[in-house]
C-alpha cells in the first residue's frame, strides 16, 4: 500500500440531501452531515456488536431516519448505507426545516436569507 493512503480520509460516496437506506436494518432517512471518518464516542462505537462493528475510518452519516414506527437521527458508516430510489417521501419532521423538496423527489438545503 503506498505511504499516506491510510491518513487521508476517503471520499464520501453519498452527498448531503441524499436519501439512503440501510443495508441490513429497516430504515432510510436523508443525509445531513458527513464525517469523513468515524467522529462519535467510544461508548456508542462499543454498543455495537464485535462482528457488526463498522471500521472506523470510512465516511459517516447523520441521517434524519425514520422506520414503520418512529423517525430518529442516525449516525451510519458508509458501508451499512445503499441509495435509496423508492422515490418515497420521509416523513421525518427536521427534514422541511433544513431541506426544500425539487420537483424530482430530491432533497436540496435551503438557503439562508444571507447573501
């Protein structure tokens, strides 16, 4: 492997505004934030099972999530999240305060009354 790969973060795979679903739990919601690499306490990185923890040096996303029964944030590695093409609006309550819907079902930020 060649010297420095391992200190440079990768580029993130999915944007801001992005809907995603996760790969193996039923939830999606839509991208808010990225950490280029795992930035969340030790204490939630070790409530996760030895076999399904994520490697901690990938992307991850803060989602405004939501499942059949409730909507939540969440805090997803890269390698757990799939776009989501359902074409299905999330019902999650943040996202009309920090998201304006396009004609396309895609979600944008809203601008601020600063220029």
């Amino acid at each position: 492997m060649p010297t420095g790969v391992i200190d440079k973060p990768r580029q993130a795979k999915f944007k801001i505004g992005q809907v995603v679903r996760h790969r193996i739990h039923p939830f999606r919601g839509v991208i808010f934030d990225v950490d280029p690499t795992f930035s969340n306490t030790d204490e939630w990185y070790e409530s996760i099972p030895v076999e399904m923890r994520p490697a901690k040096d990938q992307p991850f996303y803060h989602l405004f999530a939501e499942n059949e029964v409730t909507e939540y944030i969440a805090y997803v590695s890269e390698q757990n999240l799939l776009p989501d093409t359902s074409g299905d609006p999330i019902r999650h309550p943040q996202v009309d305060e920090v998201f304006d819907k396009d004609g396309e079902g895609n979600y944008r930020v809203k601008r601020s009354g600063l220029h």
